[in-house]
C-alpha cells in the first residue's frame, strides 16, 4: 500500500469535498480516512489515501489536485506518508 496525505484548506464554499472526492475516485485513488472541520468559515480537510493502484503517477496527481485547488478557491496539497512522517519527527 502506498500512502499519501491530502490536505485541503481555504475558504468554506459548498462541493469543496465532493470535487476533492470525485478526482480521486475518477483516478482510482482510496480514501483511507478523512477529516474535516470548519472554522469561522475556514475549510481544513485531512485525508490519508492509498495510491497503489492510483491511473496517474504522483506528480500527475500533485498538478491535477494544484489545479482543481485553484478553481475552488483552496490549497491543495499532496505529500507521501513516509516524507510527511519524516518531516514531522524533526
């Protein structure tokens, strides 16, 4: 299993989740466990998902997830488990 750690953050608007989710499901990535919370009308969103058998490779996904993070008005971010674990011990 390859894990990755999606974060999501801007502005609150309606379909934030639902476009997110739809990309993911369209490119045969796993959502593993999600987290979402609101506030003050501020968006944040957590998801650890699994890539194995993901149709794009990451860099594909990172400028895919960029892109739709711009038409919705959010930061998109993707990292690999193993960088994002590492970067955390610090």
């Amino acid at each position: 299993m390859k894990k990755t750690i999606i974060t999501v953050v801007g502005k609150d608007s309606v379909g934030i989740i639902a476009k997110v989710c739809t990309y993911l499901s369209e490119n045969q990535v796993n959502i593993l466990d999600i987290s979402q919370t609101i506030v003050q009308g501020y968006f944040n969103m957590m998801m650890i998902a699994d890539v194995n058998e993901a149709t794009k490779d990451f860099v594909g996904l990172s400028n895919d997830l960029e892109k739709i993070g711009e038409e919705i008005g959010c930061i998109i971010k993707i990292q690999r488990e193993d960088i994002f674990n590492k970067m955390h011990r610090l």
